[in-house]
C-alpha cells in the first residue's frame, strides 16, 4: 500500500503513515478546516485496515490541537480501537508529550480512557 505523507505547515501536522503500519502524527493541528484536514488521513486509515495488517504502531507528538482536531484524532484513534477489537492485532499508541505539558497529557489520558487500545502517554526522550 502506498505510504501517505503530509508536510506539517504552522497549523497542520506532520502525517507520515506508512503501509508497514507505522503512523505518525506531529507538530501543532489547529488548521481552518480539520475535517477536511482529516479527511484523506482517515480514507487512508480505511484502506489500509482492509489489508489486514498484523500490526499497527500510531505515534502521536502534538504540541498543540484544538477542540475540532481533538475530535477527528479521537475518530482516528477509535477505528484503530474497532480493527483492535475485532481482529485482535497488534495495535498500539504512544501519545508523547514535552515535558511539563500538562493540556497534552490530560488530553492523552483522556484518549487512554475513553478507548480500549493500549495507549502509552510519555514524555519525550
């Protein structure tokens, strides 16, 4: 499957999804329009779940993202949580955070309980 990549701008993430089941999002997601931001990411997301990977490892790095972007990364994250439930693949999260931020942590462990993958929340190394 082909990779998807797009380049983060000052209000729009970084999005690097690889077909080897290595997603990444980072940097700061306040863009005008977040559904349509979101959009093309989760058709990926749909598409590459029909290939049946066996694992999937999301990295989420977001210094910043608004109430709207908060939204669609929780619609990303709950069909992840759905593929997770259903075919019992590797599925994993790893919500990074700097240090001190404490509105990316409580928002990374809201996300944690809200949803049944195994969701890591850490400071960056």
């Amino acid at each position: 499957m082909k990779s998807l990549f797009i380049d983060g701008k000052t209000n729009t993430p970084t999005v690097s999804f690889s077909g080897d089941g290595v997603l990444s999002i980072s940097g700061r997601s306040i863009p005008e329009h977040p559904i349509k931001f979101y959009k093309p990411i989760q058709i990926w997301l749909d598409e590459f779940l029909l290939t049946s990977p066996i694992r999937v490892f999301f990295r989420i790095n977001l210094d910043y993202l608004n109430t709207h972007s908060t939204e669609c990364i929780f619609a990303i994250l709950k069909k992840l949580e759905d593929y997770y439930i259903t075919t019992k693949a590797d599925v994993s999260v790893s919500w990074i955070i700097d240090e001190d931020d404490d509105d990316m942590e409580i928002i990374g462990n809201d996300m944690k309980a809200l949803l049944q993958i195994p969701i890591i929340v850490e400071e960056e190394i």
